[in-house]
C-alpha cells in the first residue's frame, strides 16, 4: 500500500437520511432520526465524521498509514480498518487486553488491519508521555489517530451534522427543532454539534461509559480548544451501571423499540440513549411538542457480540 489517498478521500461526501419515528412512550414529543448507520455497509455512523479530518490531516503529511487504538468490539478500528481496504493505506490496530476472536477481530484482519495486543496494563499505558514513542520506531512514517478518533479534528468533522440536519427539514415537514439527543462515548460527537450549533440549541448527551471515564473534562476540554463557550450541552447518566452494560430491561426496551419503528439498534450506545430520553419524557423534562433530533451514531457492526457478550467497546 502506498501514502493516504488525499483526493479519494476527500471527494468522499456521505450524507445521512433524516427519519421521523414514532414510538409509544414520545408522549406529544416528535423525534426525527439521523441515519449515520446508513452513510455506508462498512464504513458507517459517527466513526466516519471523526475519522475523516485525521486522516486528511495524515495525508497532506503524506503519512505511509494510520495507527489506532480500541478493544475487541471497537466500531472505530472496525471504520478506520474499513477505510483502510476502501482507500488502500495501511492501519494497524492497537488493542485493549488478550487476543480474542470476536466478529469484529475478524473483520479486521479481513480488511488488512495490523492488530498488537497490548495486554489491559499495556493498554493503560496510553496516555504516557512515552507510549507512542516504540510504535513510531516500528511504523515510521504512520500518523497516529486518538482512541474513538477523538480530539479535535474528530470534533471538527462532526460539527458539520447541523447543516445535514437544516437541509432536510422541509422534507420532513419541520420548520426548525429544538435540540439533539445522543449516546456519547467520548464526548466527540457532542463536543462537535456544540460547535456545529453555535448555541442554538441544546445538545443532550447520554452517557453510555460511567463518570470516570472522563467525558465531562473531554467536552470541556475540546469546546475550549475550539474556543467555543462550556454550555449549550447536558450530560446524562445512561450507561446502567458500567460499559457495555446490559440488562433485561435494556434488552426489552430496545426490542420493543425496533418492532414499533423498524429501526435497527444496538445495546451499547443507541437503545441506552434513546432509554435516556424515554425515561427524561417520564420525569417530564422534556415537553410535549418538542423537537428532537436522534443520531444514530451506527455501531451496528458490534451487534453480532454485543447481544452475547457485554465485554466489547
């Protein structure tokens, strides 16, 4: 494989549809879905958007590949792999623990990926001043992409949502809306509807990872290198008592969910959030006649595992 493909890449403009959907529990509210699982069959949902300013930057460097991080069920390494194989560069996947063959694991080694894994102590190590340093000397040349495609770029590339959404409105009937509704992982996405929004409206987070995960310093962290003002976003605890956490509830919901609108999900991020926003309309925070707009950050791939096996990422 030779250097990142700069024109392919970015010639490549998916756009997702905009659905309305009705469930049973909306109570007057009106929700309209943003299908980023549909923008492709490999490389698809919000893993794209944060992906794509990397790896423009990558190659007007003329990076050799890419180099990431992830665990066995990892949606980004699934996309950045993908994209890999779609674009012809190299990647090479650093993961969270001990070899496992998951759908995903094998999904990567199809699409050419390089995989090491790090062990969880390994993994840990991440963040240290001196964890990129022995793969840099061993793939001189790769540029290096957060975990998640986090950072800003991977913030930058999905503040243009709000235009996708604005240019469907009158399609679906909509004059304007009044705030978004999504499962947040790193923060990433929401950092970047923040900035897309301006402060238009109210970008609401369901956090699918516990607190100590960090995301509340990642969004603040990301909206002040992006100079935009800390507010114009919630955060809400989702995630049921850990990642990847799932239950009978959870699982109900979520088939509930899909029988009444067709629409797919999965258990780790997408039915979490919108069991958020069922359980918000309860508490009666949010108000009849309210606007929302769903993204659907895709994560579908995951879905072969995650149903059997709640240890994934």
């Amino acid at each position: 494989m030779t250097s990142i493909p700069l024109a392919a890449i970015s010639a490549w403009h998916p756009q997702a549809p905009l659905q309305r959907v009705h469930f049973d529990w909306l109570a007057g509210v009106e929700l309209a879905v943003l299908r980023l699982d549909l923008i492709d069959p490999l490389i698809s949902g919000n893993k794209w958007f944060k992906l794509a300013p990397h790896l423009r930057l990558a190659a007007e460097r003329g990076a050799a590949g890419i180099v990431s991080l992830g665990g066995a069920h990892s949606n980004h390494l699934h996309a950045l792999a993908a994209a890999g194989q779609r674009f012809s560069f190299a990647t090479v996947g650093l993961l969270r623990g001990h070899p496992q063959n998951t759908p995903t694991v094998q999904d990567l080694q199809g699409f050419g990926m390089q995989l090491h894994w790090l062990g969880y102590g390994g993994y840990r190590e991440r963040h240290s001043p001196a964890f990129w340093s022995p793969w840099h000397a061993r793939y001189p040349g790769f540029t290096a992409v957060p975990e998640g495609g986090g950072g800003l770029p991977g913030a930058l590339g999905c503040a243009q949502l709000p235009a996708m959404v604005a240019a469907q409105l009158p399609a679906l009937g909509w004059d304007d809306y009044h705030g978004w509704w999504l499962a947040a992982g790193t923060g990433t996405t929401l950092a970047g509807l923040v900035v897309g929004e301006g402060g238009r409206r109210t970008v609401h987070g369901a956090l699918a990872v516990p607190l100590d995960h960090g995301v509340p310093e990642q969004v603040r962290s990301l909206l002040s290198e992006a100079g935009v003002s800390d507010a114009g976003y919630r955060l809400l605890d989702a995630c049921r008592g850990g990642f990847a956490r799932q239950d009978a509830e959870l699982l109900a919901f979520m088939t509930q969910c899909e029988a009444q609108s067709g629409l797919p999900l999965e258990p780790l991020y997408t039915a979490k959030a919108l069991l958020a926003l069922r359980d918000a309309i309860g508490r009666g925070e949010v108000e009849a006649g309210r606007r929302l707009v769903f993204v659907h950050t895709g994560g579908l791939q995951g879905r072969r595992a995650a149903l059997g096996n709640a240890s994934g990422s």
